[in-house]
C-alpha cells in the first residue's frame, strides 16, 4: 500500500472558518470603498459556516458576505453557483483580490493574531508531528505555501516547504499525478473536505484513492450520498494514513 499521501489543509488539517470570516469580512467592506464596523452582528458567524462549504475560490468568500448582508437564502450548491455565474469578470477579478487584500491587512496589523484564528483539527496534530519526516506525506493546498508553514510552524509542526504544494482548486488532480511521476511512485491516497475535488467517477484516475473529510466544510448530503467516494471520520484518520507512509 505504499505511496504518495495528500493531505489538503483547509478542512483537513487546519479549521481556517474563523480567519477567512474576519478576512471576507475586511475584504468585503474593502470592495464597497468603507470601513467595516466595528463589531460584528452576532449571527455572521452561523450564517458564514453555513455557507462555507460552498467555496470553491477566494472570490466565493465575498459573495457569501453578500449574500448575508443582503439576507439571501442558499441552500444548495447549484443555487450558490447561479448566483456566481451572474457576476461579471470584473467582479470576479475584484472579489478575489478584495479577499486576499483583506488578509493581506490583517497579517500586516498583526500577524500573530491572524496566525492563531488557523486552529488544526484535534485528531490530526499528533500524526502530523509523527509523521512530519515522512518524504511520502505531502499538503496540497489552494492556500499560500508560506502560510501553511508559518501555521504549522506556530503549532510545533516543521515541515519540509518542498513537500507543500500551493495550486488552484481545478489542478489538484493535475499536480498529485505530476508529483507521483516526478517521484517513480504509482500510487497516491489524496484526502479533501471538497467532493467536486473526488468526484464525478468519470474524472477519476485509478492511481488515486480519494477520500472526504467528514470533519471540514463538508456539505449534510455529501454524507448521506458521498458518490462512490469513501467518506473518513476523525476516528479513522489514523489508521487510513499510516499505512501508506510505512516503507
């Protein structure tokens, strides 16, 4: 069973919820030209992790604050991305740099604080530590390179910067199957909170075993039908990874 383990970070590894909310929430007053207040409602929070698991890109940040502000009700993912598709480029282009203008601001007024609001999963930190040496276990991530592990570091995690991937959501396949040649393996078993990242079995490659993180930004009824996708729970994490790390 050995091979190549890809772990994605945000929803696997890492419960981000906290610093993209206060990060869209900056980012998206940043669009509108206006400062945000200074308290926020108490209910954002609900209605942000509510809507999280319909992210796909940074932009998608910024339509959930609107969608919030302007009291929306989404309850799917087609109706999340029916009101994407009416957005122009422009708006497109600027939600996500507002987005990453957003974090940009809070990692420059204080870093520390912005580094804490990235709590990692209980369950993963002390495989994480065990296996940290391991040059089979990869993070694939949509997220910087750089501040992955500057959080990881912050936890007592240090890991090899080569072996954290950085790419777009659409590459991850493309990137496992260039890392899996680059290193004569076969092989890779590639976990993500994400099912369209898994799923449909039409776009699957045999040398991939997929696997859905029941415990990220998961949607109820990517569980009751996971699509053939195998789902793992926190308890099962352990042992579904050593495995492929064992040489």
């Amino acid at each position: 069973m050995e091979g190549l383990v890809f772990l994605d970070f945000d929803g696997v590894i890492c419960d981000s919820l906290l610093e993209t909310l206060i990060s869209s929430w900056r980012g998206y007053h940043l669009l509108r030209g206006k400062e945000e207040p200074s308290v926020m409602p108490v209910t954002l929070l609900r209605d942000f992790a509510r809507l999280r698991p319909f992210v796909r890109a940074g932009e998608d940040f910024i339509l959930i604050q609107e969608l919030i502000a302007s009291g929306s009700t989404i309850r799917s993912q087609q109706e999340f991305d029916d009101r994407l598709a009416k957005r122009d480029e422009l708006w497109i282009t600027r939600s996500r740099e507002s987005f990453y203008a957003g974090r940009r601001d809070f990692l420059m007024r204080d870093r520390k604080y912005w580094i804490g609001l990235n709590r990692l999963y209980p369950h993963t930190v002390p495989c994480l530590k065990k296996w940290v040496s391991s040059q089979s276990l990869y993070i694939l991530s949509t997220k910087k390179a750089e501040f992955i592990i500057e959080i990881l570091t912050s936890k007592g995690i240090s890991m090899d910067p080569n072996r954290v991937l950085s790419c777009e959501a659409k590459e991850k396949k493309t990137t496992i199957l260039r890392t899996l040649a680059s290193q004569g393996s076969q092989r890779a078993l590639f976990i993500d909170d994400q099912i369209d990242h898994l799923a449909p079995a039409s776009t699957r490659d045999p040398r991939i075993t997929g696997c859905l993180a029941s415990w990220g930004y998961v949607q109820q009824r990517w569980l009751e039908d996971p699509r053939g996708v195998e789902v793992l729970h926190p308890n099962q994490f352990a042992d579904r990874v050593q495995p492929w790390l064992e040489k």
